[in-house]
C-alpha cells in the first residue's frame, strides 16, 4: 500500500524540499506564484529606474545626463521591461496563487510545466538586459521595435528578439496550465458561472494570450531574418513592407493592452464587492462585457497606426470599432458603482487602490475614447498624450490592481496583517504622484510635444518639470511598499482565515497562511 | 457674466480634468490643441472640445454616483447594506445610452476623416521626404514647380548642450522653411530615404508617416500669414528630436516673389559638372557638407562613437579604395544606420568624399571630382 501512504504523506503541508531545490525544482503553485511576484516586482524597479532616468533628462530643456542614442535605448527598454517583465509576470503570479485557492484546486493542472514557464524568465530578462553592454547597445527603436529603424540596432536588437521569442513561450505554456487548471480542476457544483470574476477575467485572458504570443514571435522572427539572413519581408526596396511589420506587431500588441488589464478587472471585482460588504451587480454582465472585450480586442489594431496611411473605409472601420469597447467597459464601471451603491463600505488599503483604480482607469478611458477618433488621433498621435493615456491605463490600472490585489491577499499569502496605516500611506502618496506626473502630459500632448524625445521646446519646460517632480515622487512611494510587504512577510498581528468580513470566496475557508498543498479535499460549491 | 466667461470658469475648474482655454502658441501653460490655421485642424479642434464636454458629464455622473456612495453609504455611519445585485433593466439601458453618445460623436468625426482624405485637385504639391535627420522639400507640380532643399535644424548645438542662452524657437527652427502660399490647396506628398518618419504641423491638422519606398499623402489650406512649426513624430533614430518642421505662409504675391528668388538663386548655383576643383576648394565645401550631414554620427573629429557609429579617422573606407568609399557614401550600408546620401548634389559628395579622405589621421592625397560621381549616376 505504499501508494496509499504516499497519498497521506502529501496530505501532510510540511512535507516538502527546502532550501535551494525548494525554489529550482518548484512545483507548488504557491512558490511558483511567490516567484512570479518577485521576479515582477524587481523588473518593476529596474524599467522604473530607467523611467526616472528618462524623467531626469526631461526635467529641464537641452541634454544634461544622457546622450540621445541612450536616452532611446532607456525608453525602449523601460517599455519591453514594464510589459513583458512587470505587469504579464505579476498578473502570471497573481493566477499561481489565487486560480487554485478560488476553485477549489489542490495545485495547478501542470506543475512541471509551471516551473518551466516560470524558470524561463530570468534567464530572457538577462538576456535582455544584458543587451545595454554589448556594442550598439540595447534595442533603441521604441518597445514597438517598427523596422527599418530595428534593422538599424546593433545585436543588443537580436538578443532582445530572443529574449521576446523565450518569455512568448513562456506566457503560453503559463496559459495553457491556467486554462486546464480552470477548466478541469474546479470544485464540484462550481459551475462556470459561478467562477469567481477574477478566475473568469484569467480563463479569457489565457485564451487571448495563446492567440496572439505566436502572432509577436512570427513578426520578431521575420524581422531577425530581415536583420541577419538577407530576407525583404520588411524592406520595400525588396519588395516588402514596413507598414506590415506594424500590421502584424498590432494584432498581437492590442489584445496585450487587454491582456494586461482584463485580470485587473478581475481583482477590483473580488475587491469591491468585499469591501462593499455586498455582491457584485450583474455578475453574468461582467463575464460577457470581459468576453466582448477580448473579442472586440482583435479587430481594433489598426487604430495604432492612423498615421500611417489607409483608406478611408480602413480609417472608419478601426474607429467604428474601438469606440466599440467603450460600451462594454462602461457596462464595468457602471456595475462596479452600482455594487458599490448602497453597500456598507469601509476603505481599507485594498479598497483605497481599487477605487483608485475606477477613478483613474476610467481617466484613461474616457481620453481612449477621444484618441479613437480619427481626426483628433491624428494631432495626439505619438504625442505625450497618448503616454499620458496608456499610463492611465496601465499604471494606474494594471499597476494599481496590483497594489490592490497584494494588500488584498497578504494576510492570506503570509498569515500576517499588514501594516494599515502604512498601507494607506502607500496609496494616497501614489495617487498624488502618479497625477502629478502623468496629468500634465494631456497638455503636452495637446500642445504639440511629440514623444521619445530627449529634448524638447521651451515652451514645454514648466510641464514636464513638474512631471518629473511627480514621477520621482512616484518611484519613491513604491519603496514604502517594498517595506510594508517585507514588514509583512516578517511578522506582524496573526490573521484569521478571513480576515475581511464581507470576502465571499473559496480561499478565505482556508487558515491563513494557506496550507502548502491548498484544498488536498475538494469543497463543495452549493 | 458673459456664458462663455461662465464656460471658462467651469471648464478650467471641473476638476482640472481638461479644459477649453484658447491659449496663444508657444505660452509655456497651453493646455490645449494650438490655435487651428486651417479648415480641418479647426474641425478637430471643434470635436475636440466637444468630447471633452461629453467626457465632463460622463465623468460628473459616474463619479458623482460613486463618491456620493463613498460619503454615504459607510460602514461607519452604520449605514446596512442592501443585497441587490441585478437588473436586467438597468444593464440594458446603461448599455444602449452609450451606443447613441458615441453614434453622436463618430458622426461629425466620419465628415472630417473624408474630408482629410480627399487630397484632389491641389493648387501646388511639394514632395517632403524625410532623411536621418532632415527634411528635404520638393516643388512637385503648381507655382514654384522645380525648387527643391534641404531644411535642417538651424539651433546651433551649444545652444543644446546648454553652453549658451536657449532662443526663442529653441528646436524650432530651421535653415530653409517651408514656403506656402496661403488660400492654396497644398498636397504634400511623403516618403523617406532611411526609416519611417512623420510630417506633422498641428497648427493644419496633418500629421502624415513618410514610409521608405511608398507614397503618402496628406493636404492642408493655410487661411492666413504665419510661421507655422511641428516636428517629426515618428521615432527614427537618434537625432529624431531635431528635426523640425518650419512652414510660412506668405501671400500669393510675397509667394510669387519668393519662387522667383529662388529659380534665380538655383540657377547661380547650378555649376558645370565638368569644372575641376582644386584640394583646398573641394576641402572646404566637403567640410560645410560634412557638418551639415555626417557629424551627428561620425563626430567631428572622426572618431564616431564606439560600438555604435563607425569612426572614419584611419578607418578601412576611408583610407581605402576610392570607389568602395564613393558607393557607400551613395548607396548607404543595409543593416547599419549609415544611410545612402545620393540626393547631394555632385559637388558634395565629390566634397565630402574629398574632405574625408584627407582629414585628421587620413592623408591618401585622393581628389574626387563632380565629373566622377555624375558618372557613377549613370
């Protein structure tokens, strides 16, 4: 019966490898997610570093602290860094943890698979990292990498395809793992609609992840051949194409956007209703607003590239159709309010960022809405409107769920409460810094101030000193949060099982911290 | 109070969200588009301004909603939480009003894209194409048919590396503008020599992305006298910062004036590709057209930067056979930013060439002549 008692063995939480193996040859869904978390949050400071490094060179007109050609290898990386690195490696870690604990799962569906995809990940961050020391330096052609000009960059160009072509991977060996841990390994009587919205927002997040990571690594790869191999596919004298590299580069770079914000959704919506001590309004209208979302997320890339020359019909099509989107996220924020609406609320820091989170993000939305018209694109294109835009979206959208979600799920993650009042701190110091950096940029924009530029107009200066002043302010707050957590991890008041009275989910009739091999019995759903 | 004072007031208040101020060009505090020169920059800002007013409301009513819920709906007013969580009615409807707003808004928006789009019947069209790091202008068809220039930024670099007082078009500026009639229908023609750049002047509502080996177009109608400055927008290496678009409009009799200055002007200039130059004539155009092209890579003093651009000083080109030094200043590098610089006159690459082979370190004694590179055209 030797199986059998290695079956009770499991049972037994204690049971497992320590020290370095613990780590190398994870399997747990939990350590992986662990890692997944800090592996993001340590890419979150490097692409941060270079951001201040950009703000630095901006805070006042003329070159001062770096020479063009770094300024553009700095904004470049801080972009691949932030996207690839931070925010899809925080939200792959937020899935480890949470997708078992809320289905009702032992672990994930494919545990050596999941310590592939995560082990995949330092070794593409260094690789691309490592292209600032190689001669010609790191990719300078923008995070979009458009060619010609990436057919220009030294080989610090190749080793960022390659790091492009390893994290693909490993996102879809990531997807796949939580698209079978969803579909197969939920509780019994937990039926599709009765997932939690954060495991929903996951399941249609996957989905599109399998779709487009192929599509970006055919387009890295004809540009490598284009670099190194002689082919034309985007060089017109050869009969290619440049504007079909950014075709390509779109179809996967517009559902990355909802990549990066669909699980966001997800966590404001366990948030919320929590906090609000009542359920979230028009669950089944926030599984399908996600689903439209996603589907509508495909047909909408050429509206990246109004200036790069359509026709009319091609114009109006991506117009009609991003506007679009802006039904179903309104259809969000409108369920978020009325969920909010006659509850009975407290503000912990959890709630603090999510309701962050709305006002900001819906900022965001709101001037989406006005870049998706054609005319009006055409002046804010490639301006500081557009970063101040998608900075809405991701920073104070993907980033702030991220803060929401971590103080959300700490004392579940760690067993111990954080600390409240720092907490909070964090929150209010971001909330002040990010709008002092970012807000300014719409009147950039407007005015006329074109983006990944290292100098600029003196008409431009008071702006973006003030910008700086709030983007170093930003940085900063995010080491209080680096300490808060620690704080936490180390110790702290003992949490409960459910330490937040309104939490509806599986995972709070778990002990806190959660037991290693979370539900070794599944629980019934009624 | 006059109700567009009261307009003002609002706008500049709700929030600071955005605003409706009408500001003069260059004021250090724009917050808005600049001031509209023609008829489609006018309707986008109009639409502009629109949006923001529906975004306003949007923004009041929602976050109104929400935060009269945050004040009230407390658990520390001991306020009791209802148990509602659906309403097929209420989805429906916050579902239809939006479809309606943005019907609203893609209307008007639907009118200006054709409009923008229909560049027919243009009263002048000027090719612009865009070089690392410059503009280069030419009179395709209409008044003035024939002229063609570079324009390059005019802010000397001292003023960049901050070793002198900034001026008032600090990156603005440029050697030779743009010149345009006004109440003329101008198509401008794009494409590039190198990489993708864009031509953008906000004051006309163009913006335009010049694609090696296609052609765009976009038009404008400047409606009066002005200096009119953009810059390129579309990242294309490292000096993609600085290079500015500079457009004047003139009259149509100041315009006739200038396109008659400028045939006399092309004509003074147009030399003999036979005429031979002696070392020091050739050596001192070559360094006028090395500054003006060149430096921003190789560096003055030949050197390049190390990893990135290749040094010229004792390099193996440089130094090397004459022939394989002409084809690479023409024809370019592919996989490498040194671009092809065929559309110098002969005289220049003769110049550069010239000047390249015998400067710093480098002493091959080699003359190059237009006669040779006109040869090479062929």
């Amino acid at each position: 019966m030797a199986a059998v008692d290695h079956d009770i063995g499991h049972d037994d939480h204690e049971h497992h490898p320590t020290g370095l193996s613990r780590w190398l040859n994870a399997t747990n869904h939990k350590d992986i997610g662990t890692m997944y978390l800090w592996f993001s949050f340590i890419m979150f400071l490097s692409g941060g570093v270079m951001a201040l490094t950009i703000r630095a060179e901006l805070f006042q007109p003329g070159l001062q602290i770096v020479q063009p050609e770094f300024f553009n290898q700095l904004t470049t990386m801080h972009g691949l860094v932030m996207v690839f690195g931070a925010i899809m490696p925080a939200f792959v870690g937020f899935a480890n943890w949470q997708v078992p604990l809320m289905v009702g799962a032992p672990d994930m569906a494919f545990a050596r698979m999941n310590n592939w995809s995560f082990w995949l990940l330092p070794p593409a961050a260094l690789l691309l990292m490592s292209s600032f020391f190689v001669p010609g330096g790191a990719p300078a052609g923008g995070w979009t990498i458009y060619p010609p000009l990436s057919v220009q960059m030294g080989m610090g160009m190749d080793m960022a395809i390659f790091a492009l072509h390893i994290m693909g991977a490993s996102s879809i060996m990531g997807s796949i793992n939580i698209i079978t841990t969803i579909l197969n390994l939920r509780a019994p009587g937990m039926t599709l609609m009765k997932m939690p919205l954060f495991v929903w927002t996951w399941l249609i997040t996957a989905y599109l992840l399998v779709m487009v990571m192929p599509v970006l690594a055919g387009a890295v790869t004809m540009l490598l051949t284009d670099r190194n191999f002689g082919t034309n596919f985007f060089n017109a004298a050869g009969g290619g194409d440049p504007v079909m590299f950014q075709h390509i580069f779109w179809f996967f770079g517009h559902p990355e956007v909802y990549i990066m914000i669909l699980p966001a959704f997800g966590i404001v919506s366990e948030i919320i209703p929590t906090f609000a001590r009542k359920p979230l309004f028009g669950y089944s209208s926030m599984v399908y607003a996600t689903a439209s979302i996603a589907i509508l997320s495909c047909i909408v890339w050429a509206h990246h590239m109004f200036t790069a020359g359509m026709p009319v019909t091609g114009q109006l099509f991506f117009m009609y159709a991003t506007m679009m989107i802006a039904v179903p996220t309104g259809v969000k924020v409108f369920n978020w309010t009325a969920t909010m609406w006659r509850g009975s609320m407290t503000f912990e820091t959890p709630m603090l960022f999510a309701i962050g989170f709305i006002f900001l993000f819906t900022i965001g939305g709101l001037s989406g809405v006005i870049c998706a018209i054609v005319p009006i694109d055409i002046q804010v294109q490639d301006t500081y409107y557009v970063i101040a835009h998608f900075h809405y979206v991701l920073v104070s959208g993907a980033l702030f769920s991220i803060f929401g979600g971590v103080y959300y799920w700490l004392p579940k993650w760690t067993g111990h409460m954080y600390d409240e009042t720092l907490g909070k701190w964090h929150f209010w110091l971001s909330m002040f810094f990010f709008n002092l950096a970012f807000f300014v940029q719409h009147f950039l924009g407007l005015a006329g101030m074109p983006r990944r530029i290292p100098d600029y107009a003196l008409q431009f200066a008071d702006f973006n000193m003030i910008s700086s002043i709030g983007a170093f302010g930003f940085g900063f707050t995010q080491l209080l949060f680096l300490y808060v957590v620690l704080k936490c991890i180390r110790g702290g008041v003992k949490a409960p099982a459910k330490p937040w009275e309104g939490a509806k989910t599986l995972e709070w009739t778990l002990p806190s911290p959660a037991p290693y091999h979370s539900f070794t019995t599944p629980p019934i759903v009624k | 109070m006059s109700s567009k004072a009261a307009a003002r007031i609002v706008g500049a208040s709700a929030l600071g969200l955005y605003s409706g101020l009408v500001l003069a060009a260059a004021d250090p505090h724009q917050l808005n588009l600049p001031e509209p020169q023609s008829i489609i920059a006018q309707q986008i800002y109009d639409q502009h301004t629109m949006l923001l007013w529906i975004c306003l409301a949007i923004f009041i009513g929602v976050f109104g909603t929400m935060f009269y819920s945050v004040l009230k709906h407390r658990k520390s007013l001991d306020y009791p939480a209802a148990n509602f969580h659906h309403s097929t009615t209420v989805e429906i409807i916050w579902t239809i009003i939006p479809i309606f707003i943005l019907v609203g808004m893609a209307y008007p928006a639907t009118k200006t894209v054709i409009a923008m789009k229909d560049t027919s019947s243009p009263d002048i069209t000027i090719k612009a194409t865009g070089y690392q790091w410059k503009w280069g202008y030419d009179y395709l068809t209409g008044e003035g048919e024939g002229i063609s220039f570079l324009s390059n930024l005019s802010t000397p670099k001292a003023q960049i590396e901050n070793a002198e007082p900034k001026g008032e078009n600090y990156l603005l500026e440029v050697d030779n503008r743009l010149v345009v009639p006004v109440g003329k229908k101008v198509r401008v023609l794009l494409t590039a020599n190198d990489v993708i750049h864009a031509w953008w002047v906000p004051a006309f509502g163009v913006k335009q992305d010049a694609i090696p080996g296609f052609i765009r177009d976009a038009w404008f109608t400047a409606e009066k006298p002005g200096t009119y400055r953009g810059q390129c927008a579309e990242l294309c290496g490292k000096e993609h910062g600085f290079m500015p678009i500079v457009v004047e409009a003139v009259t149509p009799e100041k315009y006739a004036q200038w396109v008659g200055e400028q045939k006399t002007k092309l004509a003074a200039t147009t030399v003999d590709v036979n005429k031979e130059f002696t070392m020091d004539e050739l050596k001192a155009e070559g360094e006028k057209v090395y500054a003006a092209n060149c430096v921003a890579c190789h560096q003055a003093n030949g050197k390049g930067v190390p990893g990135t651009f290749a040094a010229l000083d004792g390099s193996k080109i440089a130094t090397g056979a004459k022939g394989e030094h002409i084809n690479i200043v023409m024809n370019g590098k592919t996989g490498t930013a040194m671009a092809a610089f065929k559309h110098l006159s002969d005289v220049q690459i003769a110049a550069v060439v010239t000047y390249e082979r015998n400067s710093w370190g480098n002493a091959t004694g080699d003359l190059v002549q237009p006669s040779e590179i006109n040869q090479l055209r062929k």
